[in-house]
C-alpha cells in the first residue's frame, strides 16, 4: 500500500530556531495534509494543501506541496515552547475517498 | 476541543477479552473513521462509515468490526484481544463523504491496554 516516509523522526531545537520537516512517497497524491498532535490528544490539522506547486502559511508555519506530488514540507520559524508536540504528515491519493495515509511523525522538543 | 467525543478515555483488559470503543461524531457530520496509533505502526486507518453504511476499509484485523448507528454514532469492538492490539484509538468525523479531502476532526482517543 502507500507510504509516507517522514524525516526527522525526532528534533532538539532552541527556542526561536527555524525548524523544517518533509515526507516523501514513492505514490503520487492529491491533497497534502500537516497534522498536530499534543500529548493525550488527537492530531489537530495545521495546513491542507491541494494543488502541486502550492505554498501555503499558517502563522508561523508555512508547508509546499511538491511539484512532483510525491513530497511535502513544513517549516515553523521562530520556535517557541508551545510548538512541542509531534508533527504528521498525511496523504490523499487519487481514487482514495477521504482515506489518509499518514507519516511516521516527528516529534519536536523545544528548548527554553 | 474537536466535538468529537470518544469514551471511554483509557481501558485496561486481558488479553483474549472483547472491548468497545465508542465514538460520537461532531454534530453534523455523516462521515466518521477509525484509526490506531501504536509505537512502532504510527497512526493507520482502520475503517470509515458514512450514515451508516461502511464505505472504506484499511488494515482492520478480521478480530475488530465496526458500526454506525441511526444517531450516527459509532462503536468500534475489538475481539480475542491481543498484547499487540495495545494502542492509542481514534475516532474522527468529517461533514460528507466527497472524492475531494474534507477535513477530518479528530476526537481525545481512547487509550487500550492489554496486559
């Protein structure tokens, strides 16, 4: 079935660093999708992308979709504590309904 | 808070037992889905019902089934329990059930454990 890789799988950053993440597929998919989720909760959505090529911000964050459709990034700028959580990635792919696929996370650690 | 309501919030067992999870959707949405999140799986979709009737199914273990009811809520029971069946369970709900992504909200999860 389809997967997402997602790099890093964990980061350790200061408080005001620029962090970037990115998934990457070997299927093609339609829509891109940033999650949040903080602990004991469920994930929360940042940022939805649909169009290849798009830039979209959310704030502090701003995600792409790939001109290929197989990757995403998101980058968070000036970091601050509460960003602390893990961070997914998901997928639709053509023909999938609302099916998402999701990525492995990473978790983001922010230091004071 | 999402609107979506899960319960019960943690749920401890043995194994060989059979659980329910139950999941009420945000007020208004038709469509609801299951997911599992465990450590070394990530999260992975389970099942999605829309008014129901299921309409999509991913890697869901012959032992777990679900339903929707007229209310639109939605159970989810898990059976012959494992120690591997330990995860986190989400329920999510979204408005319609469309080609095109419609965001789904995603409830606090119910936590399994089997010991």
């Amino acid at each position: 079935g389809q997967q997402l890789n997602q790099s890093p799988q964990s980061m350790f950053i200061q408080e005001g660093e620029d962090v970037s993440m990115n998934c990457t597929s070997s299927s093609i998919f339609n829509t891109w999708l940033w999650y949040k989720q903080d602990p004991g909760e469920g994930p929360v959505l940042l940022i939805a992308l649909y169009k290849a090529g798009e830039l979209t911000s959310n704030g502090r964050l701003t995600a792409q979709f790939g001109i290929t459709r197989k990757d995403s990034f998101l980058n968070i700028s000036a970091s601050i504590p509460s960003d602390v959580g893990i961070y997914f990635c998901a997928g639709l792919g053509f023909n999938a309904g609302n099916m998402l696929t999701f990525g492995g996370g990473t978790r983001l650690m922010v230091k004071p | 808070d999402s609107g979506v309501t899960q319960t019960p919030k943690h749920l401890i067992t043995a194994t060989g037992q059979r659980v329910t999870l139950r999941c009420s959707p945000r007020s208004g949405d038709l469509s609801v889905y299951w997911y599992q999140q465990s450590l070394d799986q990530g999260l992975q979709f389970l099942i999605q019902y829309y008014n129901g009737e299921e309409r999509a199914k991913g890697n869901i273990l012959e032992r777990f089934s679900a339903q929707q009811f007229p209310d639109l809520h939605s159970e989810l029971n898990l059976s012959s329990l494992e120690l591997g069946d330990s995860a986190l369970y989400f329920c999510a709900s979204s408005v319609r059930l469309a080609a095109a992504y419609n965001e789904q909200f995603f409830g606090p999860g119910t936590r399994l454990t089997v010991l």
